[in-house]
C-alpha cells in the first residue's frame, strides 16, 4: 500500500519536475545563447545597413546607424551592457594599436556565429588591477544617452577571468587618433572644420543635460581631453574616446563626491584652476569649463597643421617646445599659471577669415578666468556656421580687422583696400551664447 502510494505520489510529481527541468534549460538557452546571438545579429545588421557606402568596412560607420536622426537611441535592446554570457565573444586579437595609462588597445576580428565572415573591433585591455578604471569607462558607456556620432560607439564590456583581464569592446577607427593623424598629415580648411566642429559637438553632446529630442540627460565631463584621446573617422569627423576619468554630474552627487574626485587628467591640457587645484566645486559648471580649456588646445593643435595658416611646421603638442615629452603639473604651472603662457596664434595665420574666427574661438576657451569661456554649445554653434555660410568669410571686413587687433594687437600686415561688406564674421563671433548654453 505504502509503496504503490509512493510510486503514484513520483508518478504525478514527474511531469512537475520535468517541466522545471524544462524551464530551467529554456532560461540558460535564452540567457547564454539567445542573448549572445542577438548581440551578434545587431552588430552584423548594424554594419550591412552601412555597406553601400564606397570604401572598406569601418565600424565607426556601424554607429550612426544606432542612432536616430535627433541622436535618440532607435533601437530596444542596448548592447551597451556587460556581456553576461559565460563565454566570452569571439574575438581574436590582431595588432596593438594603441597604449595608455591603464590598458593597451587592439585592433581585433569579431567572429560571426553565423558565417565564417567577421567584423573589425576594438578591444581596450585593462590588466586586472585596473578594474576601477576599467569600471568606470563601462559604466559611462553603459549610459545609452552616451550615444552619439562623435562619440565612440561602445559594443560590450567583459570579464576575461581566465585571463585575469577586462575588456571593452568598440567600433574601430582605421585612421587612429588625432595626434596620430595631425603628426602624419597636413590638412585642408575644409578637414579643418570637419574635425573642429564634430569634436566641439561631440562635447557639446557630452556636458549637455538635454538630448536633442529634449529628454533630460545627466552631463558628463570627461576630464581627459587630449589629442589621443580624440579618434579620426574615416569621413574625417572625430569622436571622442577614453573615458576612464570621466565624471557624470548627476545631482545626487555632493560637494564631498566632487571633492574626492581629485586633481585628474594629463597634466599638459589641464587648465590652470586644475593645475592650481581650485576649482569651484559648488557649481558643475566648473568641470565643463575645465573640458573646455582642454578642448581649446586641441583645436590650437588642429589649426596649426592646416595648409591654410601658411607655413605648417610639424606637428607639436601645444605647449610642445616649452616642456617636455610628459610634463608635470609644477611645470605646466610655471607655463600656465605663473608665466600666463598660451601656445602662439602668429599673425599670419589671421590672414584667413575662417581661421581668424576660429583662433578667436579657441581663445576665449582658454581664458584664465573658468568663468569667461565658451560653452561646447557655443563653440559648436559658432563652428557650424563657419561650416554651413561659408560665403560669409569669402570677403575682408574691417570688423574682421578688429577682431585681428584684439586677438594680436596691431599688426603691419598687406590687406588689399578693396574690402568692403559684411559685418558677418563680427556676427558668428558675438553668436549669444549666454542663452542656449546657460540651460
Ligand atoms: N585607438 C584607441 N582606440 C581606438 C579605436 N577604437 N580605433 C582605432 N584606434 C584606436
């Protein structure tokens, strides 16, 4: 009797335990494959949607397609995650192309499941000790409102446990990063626009609290801004990459939290309230403004490899002769602080309307004062308009003389006296920004 019951008591649990078995083999098949697979297809789909255009495959180009036209995110699922599968994706490592302070990037093949085919990646490898670094770039990835054409294109973050290392995986931009380009290459004015105003957008985009379909965003300042930390696409706009100091400035955050947050970033680009270790920690504002600095010497160093200047020397840094190869803070106080240095803006690159207003753009970003500088908003729209009427340059004006004055004072230089109309350039440089940025 006690057995029969027994057998009938396992007989009516059996389909029980079989459909928890059943369920139980569903969710590990959805979660450590379906999941991989889809994150596969939407980088394979994201790339085939760009392939018409002419040219070799670049993941960058992957990007634009993951965004809408107002910069919102078009698609449900985000890859910008961490991979939870227990297998890592299948990359397999080319070429180191690129070292930093915290990991080493390489050139990469990203296998497809689905064909023998693969696609170009970018893999930034943190040793295991880097984990905080490591951490935080993911997590400012991981924030899809992050997303946007010039900034790069994140895919997955992983923990290589075996290998004791973490990754993050990215689009990969064949032309490397700016200082790379700018040391191998002279460029045109029009390449000069291109890369000044998406790398002003792409910061503009990154300290904005608005997307532009006008959902709230949390400003994030990057803290980093330097040439190499600056990538080159191959249709010559920039976007911005490292963030491993970057900061988001949510409103959670305390005096105390922005405090502990430190003197941070390569102390050649830091602006003198950074080097000084003052900065306004009551106001968010502040780390914007020392982004803009930075931001300002990198357009100095774009500006001095354009043909249109006149002689280009080679590239240099800014600040390039007066320290050394990696200076420190004490030094670049000297130069900064002290000795109130800029890098030079000679007179004859003023000769060019466009260059005269970028040069006086570039140097109401570096002003001492945090307080005086553009916002990224501004410089963008300023650099658009140099970019979209670029027939409001065509001719000499003598507010345009003006404004050569205030930058270099008088100088004794042959302007033909034919000049006569526009006040335009004098418009595009008193663009109001005190409204749009001030959001
Ligand atoms: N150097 C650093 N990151 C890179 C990337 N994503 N593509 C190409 N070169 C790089």
């Amino acid at each position: 009797m006690g057995d029969s019951l027994m057998s009938i008591i396992l007989m009516s649990l059996f389909p029980l335990i079989l459909m928890g078995i059943l369920v139980a083999a569903m969710f590990y098949w959805y979660q450590y494959v379906y999941r991989r697979h889809q994150l596969n297809r939407k980088w394979e789909s994201s790339i085939k949607m760009r392939k018409p255009k002419a040219g070799g495959l670049d993941c960058s180009d992957a990007c634009a397609i993951m965004v809408d036209d107002d910069g919102s995110d078009s698609s449900s699922t985000h890859a910008n995650n961490l991979n939870h599968n227990t297998e890592p994706l299948p990359i397999e490592l080319d070429l180191l192309v690129g070292k930093g302070r915290f990991a080493q990037v390489y050139k990469a093949k990203l296998k497809q499941t689905s064909s023998d085919q693969f696609e170009t990646v970018a893999v930034k490898i943190f040793p295991f000790e880097e984990y905080a670094s490591w951490k935080n770039e993911k997590d400012i990835f991981s924030n899809t409102d992050l997303r946007h054409e010039n900034i790069l294109h994140f895919l997955t973050a992983e923990e290589r446990k075996e290998e004791k290392q973490y990754w993050l995986i990215t689009a990969f931009h064949p032309r490397g990063n700016l200082q790379e380009y700018l040391t191998r290459h002279v460029i045109s004015w029009e390449e000069l626009q291109t890369l000044s105003s998406s790398l002003a957008n792409g910061v503009a985009h990154l300290h904005s609290d608005w997307l532009a379909c006008g959902r709230p965003k949390v400003p994030i300042v990057h803290r980093d801004l330097k040439s190499s930390n600056i990538l080159v696409k191959n249709d010559m706009t920039c976007c911005i990459c490292d963030f491993g100091l970057a900061l988001c400035l949510d409103s959670n955050l305390s005096v105390d939290d922005l405090a502990n947050s430190g003197q941070v970033g390569t102390a050649r680009y830091m602006a003198p309230e950074v080097l000084e270790a003052r900065l306004n920690l009551e106001n968010i504002e502040s780390f914007k403004q020392t982004d803009i600095y930075s931001m300002a010497l990198v357009l100095w160093e774009i500006t001095s490899r354009c043909k249109i200047i006149g002689e280009v020397k080679d590239y240099e840094p800014a600040f390039g002769s007066k320290v050394r190869e990696h200076p420190c803070v004490e030094s670049m106080k000297d130069n900064v602080l002290r000795d109130r240095e800029r890098p030079e803006i000679p007179d004859s690159w003023l000769r060019h309307q466009g260059i005269l207003v970028i040069c006086t753009t570039i140097k109401e970003c570096w002003d001492h004062d945090p307080e005086a500088r553009l916002t990224a908003h501004c410089v963008a729209e300023r650099l658009s308009e140099i970019e979209d009427e670029p027939e409001k340059l065509s001719s000499r004006s003598s507010s345009a003389e003006k404004i050569r004055e205030e930058l270099n004072g008088p100088i004794t230089m042959e302007i033909p006296e034919e000049e006569v109309k526009i006040n335009e350039i004098q418009n595009i440089i008193d663009v109001d920004c005190s409204v749009s940025d001030k959001q």
